[in-house]
C-alpha cells in the first residue's frame, strides 16, 4: 500500500501521476535512487561546516561556539561542547546557558538546570522558558510554569504556544486551546499538530482527527506515528496500520512496538509478532513480557515462558503473577510463588 507524501492519502493505482486528493505530482521511484550521493553530500557539508564553526569559535565567536557544541555533542565530544557552553555562558550568551541546562537535566541535577534555565530565559531565551515550565510543571509548580509558557508563546516560541494550549484544555477552555495550537501548526510545529488532531479524536470527529495527526506524522512526529497507525486500525485499514506502526516502532517507540506486534499476531505472522514483542519488552513493556510468556507456552516452550512470566512478575504485574502460578504448577511446583516482587 503507498501513501501521498503530501496529504498521507492512498495513491490509487500502479503508477498514478498525480494524487487524486490533494493533486500533487507524485514522486517516481527512479528519483529515490540517488540517496547514498545524497547522504555523502550532506556529510561534506556537515564537515565543512564544523571547520567554519571552529574558525570561528576561535576569535571568540560566541554563537559559532554554541552551534560547534551542538555538532560536537553529535560527534560524541561532549565534553569539548560542555567547555564551549562554558565560556559562551561567561560572557552572558543565554542559548549557551540553555545548552548547560540541558546538560544538568540530562544528569538529573534539576535545580542547577533551573538555574541556568532562568538566567537564560531572563535574556530572552525562549526554548529556556519551555523548559523551566516543564521542570515547574512537574514540580507541581503549575502557576509559574504557566508563566515562563506564557512569555515564551507572547514571543512566537511553537513549543510555548502548545503547552499553553494544554494548560487551557486541561481548564476545558477547548476552543481557545485549539485557536492557539493552530498559530503554531501554522509555523510547522508538530507537535500542535498532534494536539489538534487528539483533540479531534477525542470528539469523535475521525476525519478531522485523521487529517492533522496524518500532518504531524509526516513531519517525523513519533507519537503522531503511532496514533496514525491506530486510527488507521480502527478504520480496517490493516496494511496502512502496519505500515506507520513499523514507522514509529522503527524510531523506537514502545507502544507502535507493542501495536505492531499485537497486529502481527492477528495476522498470524508469529515470527513478526515475536519480534516486535520482544522489541518492546527491551523496553520494560510487561504486556509485552506477558504476550512472549504466552506464545512460548502455547508453543510448549515452558521453560521460555517461565523467563517472561517471571520478568513481567517483578515489574508487579498481578496478571503476571497469576499465570507464573499456573506454569509453575503445570511443571510440579505446587508451591508456586509465594514471595513479593522485588521492587
């Protein structure tokens, strides 16, 4: 099954010239070939790039220093990155602030990232304010990260704008919500697009729903993949499920893992389903331990199953517990589990 690249719409036919939906000209095959010239260009590039940006940071360039950090960090230098950041920092560059503050977050020191975070974002820094509010939110702090949102939406920041956006649903303000997260779809955040469209969906009006998580996906929007896929599987469209489960399970999301395999074994494709189970148990999915337990035991694998019952069982899984009981007892160990969990 293809899909327009355009509006997600099936392409009807062999070899359509044109989507008969939206109308755009579709892309031959022939055209996809060139793609490893493509991607040796764009590392030339990249490397060109990086010799500019080092040039620069040289004679003290500070947002050269800033973007050298970012492709540094890319190339597995962080710590070269971090040192750039640093002395950006010193000289009071708030993105090179913002950059620290991700690197505290990242390590879990939260009140340092609040700190840089807010010294960034007292300049100005925009992405700083989403971030700050979402460590206030978190925090339970939702009043003043609805104030650092706010700031940063009043500048034009798309990530702002769709947490306010959340704030006002979560207040039943709907209508304004979607009117905020539509100026933000307008200037191609996905994410608003992904909002929109849950919204629609959770109205019960399909198409809509459909159209804007269809958008959202098509920019490389994880979730917006997986919900893509969903609805897709509700419609009956088991080819189109498949095929953006694998999209975003591909790019390493747990639940289209899960999806993915699930559908797999309504297919009867068992090896598929095996994998992608397995996938996603990597990931601590218990439904998807609990799913593995399952196909072993019925292929009268026991002693498999017993390993998966037992992983999905010290995750605390009630369900878990039960059906490692009954493996057990079918082995003639009468006694069963009786310990808890480890936590």
């Amino acid at each position: 099954m293809k899909y327009c690249f355009n509006c997600g719409c099936k392409v009807l036919g062999d070899s359509p010239n044109f989507c008969a939906e939206c109308g755009v000209k579709l892309q031959g095959q022939k055209q996809q070939a060139p793609i490893k010239a493509k991607r040796a260009t764009r590392k030339r590039q990249k490397d060109s790039r990086v010799e500019d940006l080092r040039r620069r940071a040289k004679v003290n360039d500070l947002e050269a220093m800033v973007e050298l950090g970012v492709y540094l960090t890319e190339m597995g230098e962080e710590q070269e990155a971090y040192s750039l950041w640093q002395k950006a920092a010193k000289a009071e560059y708030p993105r090179a602030m913002f950059c620290l503050g991700t690197v505290a977050q990242d390590s879990g020191d939260l009140e340092q990232a609040k700190s840089l975070y807010e010294m960034a974002a007292n300049l100005d820094e925009t992405d700083a304010m989403v971030n700050l509010g979402m460590i206030l939110h978190a925090e339970g702090d939702v009043e003043d990260a609805r104030i650092w949102w706010q700031r940063g939406a009043d500048q034009g920041n798309t990530l702002a704008m769709v947490k306010v956006g959340e704030l006002m649903k979560k207040d039943g303000d709907y209508d304004r919500a979607l009117i905020l997260w539509r100026n933000a779809a307008q200037l191609d955040e996905s994410e608003a697009m992904f909002q929109i469209g849950v919204l629609f969906d959770e109205r019960g009006e399909t198409s809509l729903a459909l159209q804007w998580i269809r958008r959202a996906a098509y920019e490389g929007h994880l979730l917006a993949m997986g919900r893509l896929g969903n609805l897709y599987e509700n419609r009956g469209d088991v080819a189109g499920a498949s095929e953006w489960y694998e999209k975003a399970a591909e790019q390493g999301c747990e639940i289209s893992m899960y999806n993915l395999a699930l559908l797999s074994e309504t297919k009867g494709d068992v090896d598929s389903a095996i994998y992608w189970y397995q996938q996603a148990a990597e990931k601590d999915d218990t439904d998807a331990m609990l799913r593995l337990g399952a196909l072993c035991h019925e292929a009268q694998d026991k002693d498999m199953a017993q390993i998966w019952f037992k992983r999905a069982y010290e995750t605390g899984d009630i369900i878990a517990r039960f059906n490692l009981d009954l493996l057990l007892e079918e082995l003639g160990e009468t006694e069963g589990i009786r310990e808890e969990p480890s936590p």
